[in-house]
C-alpha cells in the first residue's frame, strides 16, 4: 500500500477509518461498511490519542 498505514492483515488504510469519521459515520457504521471490528478501529483511535499526547520530539 505505498508505506501508507494499514490495519494489520488487511489492505485497509487507517486513512480510511478517519476520513469517514470525519464524514460522519460511526464506529459501528465503519465495521458494517468495512471489514474491521469495532476493537480494530477503537485501537487506531487509541493510538491516534496516546500520540497526540506525547511532545513532538525533534532530532
């Protein structure tokens, strides 16, 4: 998938769970349409938060 962020042993983008978020869907809305579980897109959003969470550390 070009190095883009994929759900393991999936072709699906994490790209793709925030932008239909951000469209509006809910999480539920995402496993229905796509195929993940709730705890897969739940986990992506987690590491997204403990991310942004953390200073930017700069080399």
């Amino acid at each position: 998938m070009s190095g883009a962020w994929v759900l393991k042993g999936t072709r699906m983008l994490v790209q793709t769970i925030f932008e239909n978020l951000e469209a509006g869907l809910s999480v539920k809305e995402i496993t229905e349409v796509f195929d993940v579980t709730e705890l897969e897109v739940k986990a992506v959003l987690h590491f997204a938060s403990q991310s942004l969470e953390k200073a930017p550390a700069y080399g």
